[in-house]
C-alpha cells in the first residue's frame, strides 16, 4: 500500500518537473508547423489506482493541474483540462472494462490488461484533456481549424510519448 | 437533512467539478492576458448583439402601431392638400378650414382579390366611423374603387377591377374626359372610353379624376396611357391605361368624405327627371 502512495507521489514530481522544464521548451515542429505539444502529465490521472474515490480523483485532477499551471504560467487552463479528465476516468473505466473485470491488485497498465487497452484507454481521455486543453488556451471560434489540428498533432505526438514511457519504465502500480 | 447527504455522497464529486471548474474559468478570463482580452471583446460583442436584436424586435412588435399612426397622418396630410387645392385664391389663408370639401379617413385592407371578373375589397371601417355607400376610396397610388355596402365595422368596396365599375377620368394634359371600365382581364390595365376622336391622345399620357363625379376630389392619379388606336369608321379613341396603382400590394387605403355629395347628386337627379 505504501509502496502505491510513494510511486505515485514520485511520478506526480516526476511528470510535473519533465512537463515543465523539458517539454515545455520542446518545438517539436519547428517555428513554422507550431502545432505540437508533448504531453506527459495526464498519464498521471491515469496510472492513480482503480480504487481511489471520485472526490479524491477530482482534487487530485485539481492539484495536478495546478502544478502544471504553476510552471505554464497560465492560471486555470491545464486545471481545467484535467478536471475533466478527471470527472470522466471512471466513465471511461466503467465503459473499457475487460470481460473478466478489473483486478484491484493490478494497476492500470500495459502490463496488466494488454496494449491495446491501454491506447484505448489512454487514448480517449488524452485526446478529450487536449482538446479542453487547446479550446481554452486558444478561447475562440475564430480558430476552430487550429484547435482541431493542434489537438491532432499533439495527440499522436503525446500517446507516443506515453507508450514510450509505459515501454521504458514498466510501472506495475 | 439525510437526503442532502445523501445526495452529496452520490453527487459530491460532480458538485466539487463543476465548483472547481467555474474556478477554473474564472481564472482563465481574469488571469491569462489573452484569453482575458478575448473574454472582454466578445463579452462587448454578445452584449451589444443582444440589445441590438432585442431593439429589433421590440420595434417590430409596435410596428403595427406605427403603421396605424402613419396612415392617419396621410390621410390628414393628403385632406389638406386636396382642399387647398380646390378652394379659391382668395379663401386660401383663412376659411380654408370651414370651407373645406373632402374629408379622408385611413382604413386597412380586410381583404381583397384582383383575379375574379369582378373585385372587391373590405376595409376596416364601417358605419361607426362615418362611411357611407357610393364614397370614394383611394390609396397612395391612385384611386381604389368605390364603397358599395357598408356594416358597422366593416365596408366593402367595389374595386376599379370591378365591370361594374365607371369612373370619369380626363387625360391631364389635354383635359379631355371620358369614362373608365375594367375589361376583366389583365388587373394592371384599365380602358378609357369616351375619348372623342379629335383629341389628341399620346402613350405615357396621365390620367387623373376628372372631378366631375361625386366619388373622387379632381386630379388624382389614375394610371398613364399605355396604348391607343383609333380604329377606322369609330369616333372614339380605343385607349388602354395601365394602373398607378397595384391593386395586389393594397394594404392601407383612405376613404374619401364628400360633404357636398348629396347636395349634386339631389340637383343631377332633379335635371335628369325633368
């Protein structure tokens, strides 16, 4: 049980410190195609145990975002954003649920329920963060084909990145 | 009191997102310099679109209102020009007033049709308000037709487009008169009869009232020439008029008033039984 709270305690200043320092700076398109942000800490959210209470995810959605606003400097927009990945992971669950159910022990990994799962879940809460993500930080209609390209772009890009980070560091908790 | 608890134990993380998020939004408009800019502009925008649609809508409603008021206003207008026309030089300054001939009244249209044999319109005033049968009724364009029964609240009124309709009309030009009558056909064209022969008559020539029947003040429009021939071994000029008047768009008309009225009728009758 300890060995959970420290892990995700860890990886919570891990994300925020590699999102703010790291890829934050990242221009992965260059000046010209302006378009690609890489995104780690969402994969916070996801990794919390099954377990956690909906409160508890709610304010931890909060704080996290909070952090990452912190290094940003843009007050509200990344809370957002992971408030509504928060108040929609146990929909998401719920809905992605293996036949078998899910196993308490386990976290919510590769390891646990397989890769494709995991892109599948991953995959629609990142794409639903980036999008609250990109409407707020862009806040107008003006430029709907730029919100949409940029959440593409980002997405792809940012799912890359979390595999990468599943394949690597093979969190079991 | 156990329900509310209830219910936040259910509901409480939903109730803390929604919290948390108007916090959030609060944020993003008072704190990012962009957004907060953005926030403002369309703010202004939304604010200034609504009041502007609401006004809209609001004069649209006492539109009705205004049309009333409008058409009143014609018809008092129109009232005093009609008579100072007609009255002497020298009445003009002061007894213009006591002297004064033609009465308009503005009335709506109640309905109206332009393609039966014989049209009629009913208008909104009747009995109460002073319309009386054989009154002339007139429009902005042109002359109507005549009011041919009358109720309390209502008139009917036998439009131009009527075959039984006549109405002495003169080329303004030439002064010349004759009669005007409906053919049954086209609701735009209206013949002129009764032209004789020695006048000279040209397209494009206007022709008002005469004045010389009880319905209509002389001078108003009528409609301009639009064909003539003079057929050979006929005395009179077969002329076509095409009407200033679209009798399909009526939707204000104004009655007209001849105070005088009986008094000619009474002494054209007497001439006539002698």
């Amino acid at each position: 049980m300890n060995n959970v709270i420290t892990q995700n305690i860890l990886r919570l200043f891990f994300f925020v410190l590699v999102q703010g320092v790291v890829l934050q700076q990242a221009k992965l398109g260059g000046t010209f195609f302006n378009y690609i942000s890489l995104f780690i800490y969402p994969l916070f959210l996801l990794l919390l145990p099954l377990k956690i209470s909906k409160i508890a995810l709610v304010l931890t959605g909060f704080g996290l975002g909070m952090l990452v606003d912190g290094a940003y400097n843009s007050p509200g927009v990344h809370t957002a954003a992971c408030l509504v990945v928060a108040i929609l992971r146990p929909l998401v669950l719920a809905i992605l649920e293996p036949r078998e159910g899910y196993n308490v022990s386990l976290g919510l990994t590769i390891k646990s329920y397989g890769v494709l799962w995991f892109l599948k879940y991953a995959g629609v809460l990142l794409f639903i963060h980036l999008l609250v993500y990109f409407v707020l930080e862009i806040f107008t209609p003006v430029y709907a084909i730029e919100i949409i390209g940029r959440t593409i772009a980002s997405f792809l890009f940012s799912l890359f990145l979390m595999i990468m980070y599943m394949v690597i560091a093979r969190p079991s908790v | 009191m156990r329900n509310l608890v209830l219910l936040f134990l259910r509901f409480g993380h939903f109730i803390l997102f929604i919290l948390l998020e108007i916090f959030c939004l609060y944020l993003i408009v008072n704190y990012n310099r962009k957004q907060r800019d953005i926030w403002a502009n369309s703010a202004n925008i939304f604010w200034g679109y609504s009041s502007e649609k609401w006004n809209d809508w609001t004069n649209y409603l006492s539109l009705q209102d205004k049309m009333d008021e409008l058409a009143l206003e014609n018809a008092k207008l129109k009232e005093k020009l009609i008579n100072y026309e007609l009255s002497p030089i020298v009445e003009k300054d002061t007894l213009q007033t006591l002297n004064q001939q033609y009465e308009l009244l503005s009335a709506k249209v109640a309905s109206n049709t332009t393609d039966r044999p014989n049209n009629y319109l009913t208008i909104n005033k009747g009995i109460k308000d002073g319309v009386r049968k054989d009154m002339g009724v007139i429009s902005e364009n042109g002359i109507v037709g005549i009011i041919r029964e009358v109720r309390n609240d209502y008139a009917a009124v036998n439009s131009l487009l009527h075959r039984r309709t006549f109405i002495s009309a003169m080329i303004k030009r030439t002064g010349a008169f004759g009669e005007l009558k409906w053919v049954g056909t086209n609701p735009q064209i209206v013949n002129l009869g009764s032209i004789e022969k020695h006048n000279i008559v040209a397209v494009g020539d206007t022709i008002v009232t005469s004045g010389y029947s009880t319905h209509f003040p002389p001078g108003l429009m009528i409609g301009t020439i639009a064909s003539t021939e003079l057929p050979s071994g006929n005395n009179f000029h077969n002329i076509k008029v095409r009407l200033s008047n679209d009798f399909g768009t009526l939707r204000y008309v104004e009655i007209v008033k001849n105070r005088k009225q009986t008094q000619q009728l009474e002494l054209e009758k007497e001439i006539k039984e002698k």
